[in-house]
C-alpha cells in the first residue's frame, strides 16, 4: 500500500487551524487532531525556549531550510528546447554517475519507476494537498550524501542539525544539476529533494541498491550507515538499471537494537518486525519522534548516531555478515569494544563556540 504524504509529521504540522486542508484533513483525522494541536503549540525546531536553543548557531539550520524553501519549485528545471540527443544507455548512465559523483553524491544507483514507493497523495504544501501521484518517468535515479561522522555524533546538539540540513542542501543541488543536465540533452527530467518530494527516499534508494531499511525506519548503508541524505532524479532519459543491494540489515538490527535503547522518546520498536500493509517491517512512532524535536530544537539524530554502521566497520567483518548472518555478533562485538552505547562527541566545531 502506498504511503499518503498528508500523513507525514511534516505536512501534519504544515496544516493552519481554520483553512480548508485543516478541516479536511482532521475531517479524515479527528483522532490526530488532538496530538496535532498540542505539538503546534510547543516552540519550533531551532526556536527559543528549546533546550538547544543558540542565538547564533540555530539560525545557520534555519536559514538553509529557508533556502531549500526559495529553490523546491525549480525541481522540473527548464523547458526541454531541442530534440533528444541519441546515444545508448550505457554511455548516458556513465555520465549521470560521474556527474552525480563529481558533485558529491557518495552512493548513485538507477531503477525503474515503481509506483510502490512514490506517495499516493501529496500533502506537504496547501497549493498540492491532495494531489495524486502518479509516476511519468521511466527511471530513477538515486543518489546519497555522506553526512560529517563528527558532526553526527554530537546528536542531539546543533552540529548534528547543520550536517543534516547540509545534506538536504548537498542533496537538492546534486538533483538540480542532474536535471538541468538532462534536460539540456533533450529529455525529461524531475528533481525530488526537501520539501519537494514525491517519493519515500528510503524505499526508492533501496530499490536502486543503495542499501536496507533498519529498525529506525531509515535507509542503512554498507560503508556510511545512516549517515547520508538522499536524493533522486525522474527521467525518461535511456539509462541501464542496477541490481538489488545484497545487504540485508533486517537480520542485524533484529540483535543490535542500538537505536532502538538510545532513542530519547522511545519511538523506535524494540520488538522483532511486524506485518505492516503486508510487508515485514518495523514502525516508529512518529508522534513520538517529532515531539522529541520540538522540545531539543533540533532534528535529535541519536538513532543516526548509534547505528555501528554509521561508524567505520572494517569490510571483512561487513562480508562476513553478508555471507552469514550470524556474523552480526562480530559488528556488534567490535562496535561495542569502541563505544559502550555510542559515539558521542562533546565537541562543537571551533567557529561554532562562544567567545570566552
């Protein structure tokens, strides 16, 4: 089944008491509108009376999600003017790869459309609520950024909300150049990024070979874990598809749990998967998350954090796993050797601390 953006923290909290889209939406939702109102009332991400709160350092996060805000409505790029330039996938998908690497995507993976992990509804905006989705494009192309480790590790504090803002940012002008490229060789061309997705980025990068979904619900990559951002492009442009990633986390993070016991708000399952709209998986629970936000002033992170493939996990003990699940226990060994709960760094960048 696929998932309706209108039932997003985001495109919940996007909803104004007394429009159309908020009455329609708990018309649909009366059950939701209690929670909804209450978490409407407490101070916003990077806001004062936060406990991270800093006059100084939060509005770098909000000013680059202001950004992301002026540039979202440029994701279809410019008018197609020319006629498509003919050459064979394999040369296209090259050149896509190394364009999407030169600019700082760290992972690039290709796949067909698939329905499966577009959303059915829009939701995030009043201008697109409950606009259907359906895909136009034949493939998709989808890429990750690497979020700074040190940064990450200092969750839930601001350095943490910059790497992650940064990556969202890092993401969108990778995508907009992707598009902008291609539709200057005559082909179509959409950009997905913060705040204008049509798609779930975790089920499409897994599609694409990225990686796993873990217990936390987010995409877990083999070298970088869960310290990437996401980002895609739709295309009609002819391009050579990737295999299925052979990396299935769902067997480590039935033992790790990691994320799961450093959850400040204890939104993440401890309990094995569930069968959830026919797939096995795991669920957090967003309320729970999102509140844990608005109270820290940032976006938390700790679950990113604490994932020990988000930390440096030498190759032969990854391929060990791949090969026998059971080798789980060696990552988990090795991880907790370094750090008994997780990384934690206390320290904020230089430029970032107060003058004494």
């Amino acid at each position: 089944m696929r998932i309706d953006e209108r039932n997003i923290m985001f495109s919940r909290m996007a909803r104004i008491e007394g429009t159309p889209t908020y009455e329609d939406y708990y018309r649909m939702h009366p059950e939701l509108k209690e929670i909804d109102d209450g978490i409407r009332e407490m101070p916003g991400l990077c806001a004062d009376g936060t406990a991270m709160y800093h006059p100084l350092n939060c509005p770098m996060v909000t000013s680059a999600f202001d950004f992301l805000a002026d540039i979202k409505h440029l994701v279809e790029g410019p008018s197609v003017a020319c006629s498509p330039f003919e050459s064979d996938p394999e040369a296209f998908t090259k050149r896509i790869k190394g364009l999407a690497m030169y600019y700082g995507s760290v992972l690039c993976g290709i796949t067909a459309c698939d329905e499966s992990y577009y959303y059915s509804t829009r939701g995030r905006h009043d201008v697109v609520y409950g606009q259907k989705v359906e895909p136009v494009h034949e493939h998709t192309i989808v890429f990750a950024v690497e979020m700074n480790k040190e940064a990450i590790d200092t969750a839930p504090q601001i350095p943490e909300s910059l790497a992650a803002v940064k990556g969202y940012v890092d993401a969108a002008v990778v995508g907009m150049l992707l598009t902008y490229y291609i539709k200057s060789l005559g082909y179509d061309a959409r950009n997905h990024m913060d705040g204008n997705y049509l798609m779930v980025m975790p089920l499409a990068a897994k599609k694409a070979g990225l990686g796993d979904i873990g217990r936390h619900g987010l995409l877990v990559t083999e070298k970088y874990g869960s310290r990437v951002r996401l980002g895609a492009v739709t295309t009609n442009m002819p391009l050579n598809h990737d295999k299925n990633s052979d990396f299935n986390i769902t067997d480590f993070c039935k033992i790790c749990n990691r994320c799961a016991f450093t959850c400040p708000a204890k939104a993440i399952s401890n309990q094995d998967p569930k069968l959830i709209d026919g797939v096995e998986r795991w669920q957090i629970i967003q309320e729970e998350c999102y509140k844990k936000w608005r109270i820290l002033g940032t976006d938390c992170g700790i679950c990113v954090s604490a994932c020990p493939f988000s930390s440096e996990i030498p190759e032969t003990l990854i391929e060990a796993y791949k090969s026998n699940p059971e080798k789980g226990s060696d990552i988990l060994k090795y991880h907790s050797e370094k750090f008994p709960i997780r990384p934690f760094n206390k320290e904020k960048p230089d430029w970032m601390k107060d003058e004494v």
